[in-house]
C-alpha cells in the first residue's frame, strides 16, 4: 500500500513540474521510523581552552524534527535545516545558525553507493565567507545528511559551494 501512495505521489509531483519531496513515516517493515535530526550550532560548546571559538563540529547540536529517519527523506531534512527555524526555547538555549541564507535552496539529492551528491542553487553566493562560517555551514549540512541510512559520504555542487 505505501509503495502505491509513494508511486502516485511521484507521478504527481512529476506532473506538476516540481521535486518530488516525501515524508514518509514507516520503513518497509510498516514500523514507525524514528525521526530525523537537525544539526545546528552552539558556540559555547564549542571552544577550546582559552575560550576561543574554534569552528568544529563540536558545535553541532542535534534538534529532532518530525521528518521520518528514512533514505526518502534526506531532501525534506536538507531543506528544513535550510529554513534555519528554531524555537524559542532552542534560541535561549544558545542554539544558532545562519540558515536561511537568501537565494540558497537545494535543487537535487542523488545516494548513489553511499555518495551523497547535493546541489545547490545559490545564485548570490550566500555559502561563501570567512574560513570559520563556511566549516559551520558545511558541518551543519554534512552531518544532518550522513544520520540517513547508506549515506557514508556527502558532496556538493557545484564545487564552489561553502569556500572561504
């Protein structure tokens, strides 16, 4: 029953000219699947000895969203963490991003053997910057992917994607 609903709403959203986006919320075995992360940023834990920010995935925090834990999700998380929402509570928590950055979106996700490819559109270049920002941006991204099952490695295009 699930693979009908997933194939109409593909030929659907193949009908209407866009990317065919899904949350799905069971794995084959019709069990709940648990729910995916978004990882944003929190530089005080983040720091080293003296205090200084060091721009690592130390800071990464991870924030549940109800998207589904499944391959057919990776484009759903991808574009939530680029929405760059949190909560209040999650902002008094120190919790931050950079996220929405103007003109950003993701165009396409391909997994092939393990490989994530991401491309974006990023027509302002808004994921250029300091050394410091783009390493946050790229972790951010990277690490809310690789939670995916079969997703071993994350790319980006085009290449000059996050370059400082």
């Amino acid at each position: 029953m699930s693979r009908l609903l997933i194939a109409a709403a593909a030929l659907v959203a193949i009908g209407l000219g866009v990317g065919a986006w899904f949350i799905l919320g069971s794995d084959d075995d019709g069990e709940e699947a648990p729910s995916a992360v978004l990882y944003f940023y929190k530089p005080e834990q983040d720091k080293d000895a003296s205090g200084n920010v060091l721009c690592s995935a130390k800071g990464l925090v991870a924030v549940e969203r109800d998207v589904p834990l499944l391959p057919a999700n990776i484009s759903t998380a991808i574009a939530l963490l680029l929405k760059g929402e949190l909560t209040a509570a999650e902002r008094a928590a120190g919790i931050t991003t950079e996220f929405p950055l103007p003109g950003v979106a993701l165009r396409d996700s391909r997994l092939d053997g393990g490989r994530l490819t991401l491309t974006f559109a990023d027509p302002e270049n808004r994921t250029s910057g300091g050394s410091c920002r783009v390493a946050v941006l790229w972790a951010q991204i990277e690490a809310t992917a690789k939670q995916f099952p079969g997703v071993t490695e994350v790319r980006f295009s085009p290449e000059e994607l996050f370059q400082p």
